[in-house]
C-alpha cells in the first residue's frame, strides 16, 4: 500500500529533479554574477546595522547572489557566486543542498559567507570543495529586532548572512550544504 508520505516524497524527489538541473543549466556567466555580488553585499549593508563593519573585518566573502530553495519533505538548493577577496573576485563557486524534514515551498535568496579569519578563509581556499551545515564552526547570523548583527555571533570563524527572501517556504529541517569550485 502506498503511503501519503511516500506519495510526497517521490513528488519531492520528482520537483527537485525539475527545478535543480534548470537552475544548475543556467550557469550565469561571471560577469551576472560580479554584479550580483555588488548588489548582493550593498542590500546587506543596507539592511542591516553593523554588517558593513563585520563585512569589512573579513578576510573573504563567498558572495551567492542568488540562491533556489524548493522542497517538500525532502529539499534542495542551488546557486552560484563569486569569492571576493579585498576588492577583487577570485573563484567562482556553487553552492548546493538537501535538506530533509518538514518542509513545504519554493524560496529565493542571497547568501554571503564572511571568513573572518586567514585561516578559515585558507582552509576554504586549500580545500576541494566544502561542506558546512552542522559545522559549530560556522554561524548563522542573528539579526536583532532593530536590524542590527549580533556582536556574540560575529566571532565565529565563518558568518553566514541570508538576505533578500523571496517566496514561501515553511520549513524545520537538517540541512547539509556542498560548495564546488567552478570554472568560469
């Protein structure tokens, strides 16, 4: 007998199939995504107080300026962006998940990961491919209710920033995240 939650699995697994190879197919060119890094990185020092103090004490910012987020039980995300360090991008990466657990919708957002420190930032570099996601080495940033960044988050090695969503996603997941350098 089949079940409703292996019905919405399948169906998951079947969206998931449709949306990551169209998003992974479009492969924006370096030049899409240098601009999207800039806008990307002037929305969060627009948004929130103290970001662009945190932004410029790191070492390097791998900048997605657009990331998909669709699922339902079972999840995925994709994205592409660029490594900035100083003023300059340096590698362009992609970024992509699974997530499972409660989850239902289609999302869009930018994500910035500050490197705060030579080493995080060299291992990063020196590494082939990353993966962060239950790492306690990397913090999700906490926005307080006056739009400001949390200083007792803001001393872990790897900051991540999630700005600009778009669209519904109800979720309360495990996630696991899959950086790859890319060749552009």
């Amino acid at each position: 007998m089949i079940t409703r939650k292996f019905f919405i699995s399948v169906f998951a697994l079947l969206l998931m199939a449709k949306v990551l190879p169209v998003a992974h197919s479009y492969a924006a060119t370096a030049g899409e995504i240098n601009a999207g890094i800039d806008a990307t990185l002037n929305e969060l020092k627009g948004q929130v107080i103290g970001a662009s103090d945190t932004l410029a004490k790191a070492k390097g910012l791998l900048v997605f300026p657009s990331t998909w987020k669709a699922g339902i039980t079972l999840g995925g995300q994709y994205g592409e962006g660029g490594l900035q360090v100083g003023s300059k991008v340096t590698d362009y990466y992609s970024i992509a998940g699974l997530s499972l657990g409660f989850q239902l919708g289609v999302q869009k957002q930018r994500v910035v990961l500050a490197f705060m420190s030579d080493e995080a930032l060299s291992r990063f570099q020196q590494g082939d491919g990353w993966e962060f996601g239950l790492d306690g080495s990397v913090a999700l940033i906490k926005i307080g209710f006056d739009g400001s960044v949390n200083s007792l988050t803001t001393n872990e090695p790897v900051i991540v920033f999630v700005v600009g969503q778009k669209g519904l996603m109800g979720a309360l997941t495990f996630e696991g995240y899959k950086l790859t350098r890319l060749k552009k």
